[in-house]
C-alpha cells in the first residue's frame, strides 16, 4: 500500500540533526541513498571500471581511488545483467592476482557477484520483487548494476519505461538506504565529441532521475580515458577530470587529475603504496632494513620511493627506522555493520 505523509521543515530538521553526518563515498557520492549513473559508449571499460571501484572500496590500505578520498566499506554487489559468470570472474582472477595476497584476503570475502544460474535481465515486476528481496537479505553498502537497460523489457528512449526504470533504482536505494550505482550507455558519438544528459541513451527523465552522472570518455593521449562529471545534485565540481588507464590486469592506473581551476596534479598509481601498507600491517611493526630487502632489493620500488611512501598516512614512524600504521582519525574510515542510523 503506498503511502503519503508530510512534516514540517523544523521536524525535518530536527530528525536530521540527530543522526551522523553524512560523508563521501568517493568524489560527489555520498554514502546516502542516492542513484548515480555512469555513462560511455560499449566497451570503454565501464565495468571494469565498477570492479576497480569495489576493490578499491572493500581494500583497508587504499585511502584514494585516482586520485579521490575513497571510503573503507565491508560489502558491495555488483549486479553484473551483461556479462557470463565464467568470463567474468576470470577478469576478476586476473584482476586480484595482480594484488598483494593480503589485500586480496581484504576484499574476496567481502565482494558479491551474480551466480551462473541469475537471470540475465529483469523480466516483470515479479523480478523486481525478487531481486529486491535478495538485495534486502544481502545488505550490501553500495550496489553497482551492469546495466540500466537489463533491469527490464523495453525500448530505453519511451519517457516512461526509462522512468520506470529509474524509480525501480531509486527504491532499491531508498529501501536498502545506500548509493545505488548505475552503469549505461551513450549514443554514438565521435571522438571529441562533447558529452552532456542529451549524449545519454535513452529518455531525458534518466538524467533527471540521477543524483548524480559521470561519463567516461576516450582521452587524446592513446590507451587514456578519461571521468568526469556531467551533472551533480548534491556537489559542486564540474570541471574536474580524472585522466586514467585500464594496465593488462584490467585495473585502473591514475595518470593525472585536470582541476576545475586550470591547474594538473600528476600522481602515481598508489599500487605500490598498497603493498608497502599490507606488509607494514601483517607485520605490526617493521625496520628499514625489511622494507629495502623487501621492496627496494627486489625492484619492486626504488629507494627514494620508498621513503617518499613512507611518509604518508597511515604509516608512522614508531622508533629509530622503525615503522608501524596509525589508522586515526586522519586515516581511512571503515563503515561498520549497517544500521538505520548510519545514515
């Protein structure tokens, strides 16, 4: 039975101030119920991208993902309509072989996928009901779904079967009261070619329907793409592009962020960051000369790196060449066990 209730401004406020702030998922996600879409043409690597987000979500010794804050959650789904089991999880193989063995304890247990005998698409609304359903007994704390079109039989670019769709992703996101992220498909379009709402497949009311929508594109520079936003909601960076590229193990690599005020940060991927984490971690306390045996003697990094890592947070220096990690209030935030009021 659908219902209807209003309240004041005052007891609104009042019901919010109560509970804990909300904070970043990552760039303008919030960790809040919310649907946000992410946008490219066929195979410019949106899901690959969705995999790196989740490692990078489920990892506690990454703090940033391309460059961007990125919270530390304990599960996430991806609702993968568009791609066989088999295939799939071999990417993903291949994905966490690449990673430290730690880190991959970190995130195997913690990330969910769809099983061989899932449908391949949403066919009616008992579907609906029963993907809700296992949603609900999963309680994921972000959801990822590859793509919007498998979430039902239709033609897209109908104003209200795109509608529909999206207010099924917005009661997925109320209901199990997290981001709701949507991977889907533009036109066809050059390359060059500048991307808004109107590049998006499909009806206008997609776009509406989205708290947020960011596109990934072809860069100029060969094997680069490049993300950006096309529409926020809740957040005010439009200009800001995060240059990437997808390495031989399917994981994103960060090249460098273009700022909104001109400017270009360059950065490293932090792979080797992670690493120095996992084992500083397993080890609970590390000397110098382990870390150079370890990292620096096997080319893994050189020396000046790793002195250069080793200054950054959550590592701390805990004695004389001694080295340990202080996860504190200035360190990566782990997201317990839900509750209503985590948000």
């Amino acid at each position: 039975m659908v219902k209807y209730k209003v309240i004041s401004l005052s007891n609104a406020i009042e019901l919010v101030k109560v509970l804990p702030p909300t904070v970043k998922l990552w760039w303008g996600i919030e960790l809040a119920p919310g649907v946000y879409i992410i946008m490219a043409k066929p195979k410019m690597g949106k899901s690959i991208f969705g995999e790196n987000f989740v490692i990078a979500l489920l990892n506690k010794y990454q703090t940033e993902f391309l460059g961007m804050p990125i919270l530390t959650l304990y599960l996430v789904v991806i609702l993968s309509f568009e791609e066989m089991m088999i295939l799939r999880t071999l990417r993903n193989i291949k994905q966490l072989e690449a990673l430290d063995p730690t880190l991959k304890k970190e995130i195997l247990d913690k990330f969910f996928v769809f099983d061989d005998e899932s449908a391949q698409f949403v066919p009616d609304n008992n579907g609906r009901i029963a993907l809700l359903r296992m949603l609900m007994e999963l309680q994921p704390q972000v959801i990822i779904i590859d793509s919007l079109g498998r979430l039902g039989v239709g033609q897209i670019e109908d104003s209200r079967y795109s509608q529909e769709l999206m207010l099924f992703v917005r009661e997925i996101a109320k209901e199990l009261n997290c981001p709701v992220i949507v991977l889907h498909h533009t036109v066809k379009t050059k390359k060059g070619d500048n991307v808004e709402l109107a590049t998006m497949a499909g009806s206008r009311l997609i776009g509406q329907e989205a708290d947020g929508v960011l596109t990934i594109i072809e860069g100029k520079e060969p094997g680069v793409k490049i993300i950006k936003p096309v529409a926020w909601r809740y957040h005010g960076d439009y200009e800001t592009e995060i240059h990437f590229r997808i390495t031989e193990n399917c994981l994103v690599e960060h090249v460098r962020t273009v700022t909104n005020d001109g400017n270009t940060v360059v950065l490293k991927s932090d792979s080797n960051f992670d690493k120095l984490k996992a084992f500083i971690d397993v080890k609970g306390e590390v000397f110098i000369h382990e870390l150079l045996k370890e990292f620096v003697n096997t080319n893994v990094m050189s020396r000046s790196n790793l002195f250069t890592l080793l200054r950054k947070k959550p590592i701390v220096k805990v004695g004389s060449g001694k080295y340990s990690l202080g996860f504190n209030e200035d360190g990566p935030i782990e997201i317990g066990v839900p509750s209503s009021s985590n948000i």
